[in-house]
C-alpha cells in the first residue's frame, strides 16, 4: 500500500516533507476500516483533512490503494462447526 502511495504521491508532486503524514494516513486506513471496521473511508479522510493534509489526494491515495488491500487483508478464523 506505501508503495502504491508513494507512487500517486510522486506523480502530484507532493512534497517529500509530506510523505510521511500521508503514509500515516495509509496506516490509519488499513487499521480502522479494513482491519477493525471502526471507520468509514471519510471518516478517516476528514480526520486528516483536519489536520491539513489535502482531500484530494487523500481520496486518490484512498482509491489506489483499497481494492489492493482489501483483496490481501487477512481473514478472520471461522469457528468449526
């Protein structure tokens, strides 16, 4: 998923400086709405709109990276029967 991010981040040109808060933005998706189910997707991106990261972006990083992650994200054990 970083690389996935780091790629859509280079082609936008955003600055290197702020890789690091969209890759925390990576994280913070994959854990409450793919892993935990805590968030929706824009409740996720609000939290980071609020802290000043553009909406944009976030939705195009959002959109590369969901169906990769989703399709690898583990699943849980079931119970035997």
């Amino acid at each position: 998923a970083r690389s996935i991010a780091r790629d859509i981040l280079r082609k936008l040109g955003v600055p290197s400086a702020l890789w690091g808060l969209y890759f925390a933005f990576v994280n913070q998706l994959v854990n409450k709405y793919v892993i935990r189910k805590k968030q929706t997707v824009d409740e996720v991106i609000e939290d980071w709109v609020k802290n000043g990261l553009d909406e944009g972006i976030l939705r195009d990083v959002a959109e590369a990276i969901l169906p990769t992650i989703t399709a690898e994200a583990p699943r849980p054990a079931e119970k035997p029967a």
